[in-house]
C-alpha cells in the first residue's frame, strides 16, 4: 500500500489535474487553479482562465499567504496539527479589511474548512477578489494541494460561494480519485 502510495505521488499533479480544472473553469465560469504548499505559502502550479470577458491575470508561479487565501486555508486546515499550530502562533498580516489576522478567529475558520470542505476567501487577500477551494489527496488521504475557484466580487457574489464550494469540492475529489484516493465514506457496501 506504501509503495503504491509513492508511486502514486510521484505521478505530474499538473497533468492529471489540467483536464478536470478545465471543466471546472468551464461549469463555474470563473478562473479555476491549483496550489500547492511551499514553506508558509502557496505557490500556485496552474491555472485555467474562465469563460467571461473580465478574467483574472494568471497566478501561475505567485506565492500567496496561507492565512487569506482560499488554497492557503485548505492547505493549512489539513496540515499536520503541530505545523498547523506554529502556523497560527505567528502574526498575520493584514490585506484588506477582511484578512483575518486573530489566530483564533482563523483557528475558528479552519475548524469550519474541515467540516465543510472547501474554504473561502472573501476579499481578504485582494479588495473585489473572491475565491474558494477544496483539497487535494493523495492515495493515502493526505492533502497534497488545493483546487481552487476565484472571480471579481462584482460576479462571484457571497450567495455564489455555497454552489461554487460544492463544486470546486466535486472536481478536487475528482483529482484525488486520478491521485488513487479512494473516500471511504463514500463506498458502498
């Protein structure tokens, strides 16, 4: 099973991912990409543009703050608890006057994450910049990347996030199960 599990991880994330953020960004008609954790951050590994006329620039290379992204918020409810705390014992940074820089209300926010699984990012990193996103498994369940939504908050409303958090939720499952992640919960049987 370990080794499976390797091999597995060693497969190109970007190539097994491309198809699914393509439908993705197609069926949410926003900018759909992928995030993975480099040190404190999130260092986005691909994105595919959405289908309308105002489109967000590419992410593509950019390192973001784990604590107002969406990704960021994947990849650290799903860290390891003892990284997760470190993470939350140092001081955030403020945005917007929507970054969450408490630790417990960040804290608060994660536990949230876990629960419903996907985050969002309300104009936290960016004024008019929404986002949500899903994590990534790999076969042996842990969280290796965040799939992610974003669009202008002129389009991308706080009513949108619950449908769109669902979905990006579907195509991050997709991913995990071209990853070898098979969610138990979901097994018949």
């Amino acid at each position: 099973m370990r080794l499976a599990g390797a091999a597995m991880s060693g497969l190109d994330l970007v190539r097994l991912a491309r198809p699914i953020l393509e439908t993705l960004a197609e069926r949410a008609r926003e900018a759909s990409n992928l995030g993975v954790r480099s040190g404190d951050d999130v260092v986005y590994v691909d994105q595919i543009s959405g289908s309308r006329s105002i489109v967000t620039v590419s992410w593509v290379g950019r390192r973001t703050p784990m604590h107002c992204t969406s990704n960021g918020k994947v990849l650290l409810a799903f860290a390891e608890d003892t990284d997760r705390d470190r993470v939350l014992g140092e001081p955030f940074e403020r945005y917007t006057d929507h970054t969450i820089t408490e630790p417990d209300d960040l804290r608060h926010e994660l536990d949230a994450v876990r629960r419903r699984g996907y985050a969002q990012a309300l104009e936290e990193l960016e004024e008019g910049l929404n986002a949500v996103a899903a994590p990534v498994r790999q076969a042996d369940g842990r969280v290796i990347a965040a799939l992610g939504v974003s669009g202008p908050a002129f389009r991308m409303h706080a009513v949108d996030v619950p449908r769109l958090g669902l979905l990006t939720a579907e195509a991050a499952q997709a991913v995990s199960r071209q990853l070898g992640y098979l969610d138990r919960g979901r097994v018949a049987g």
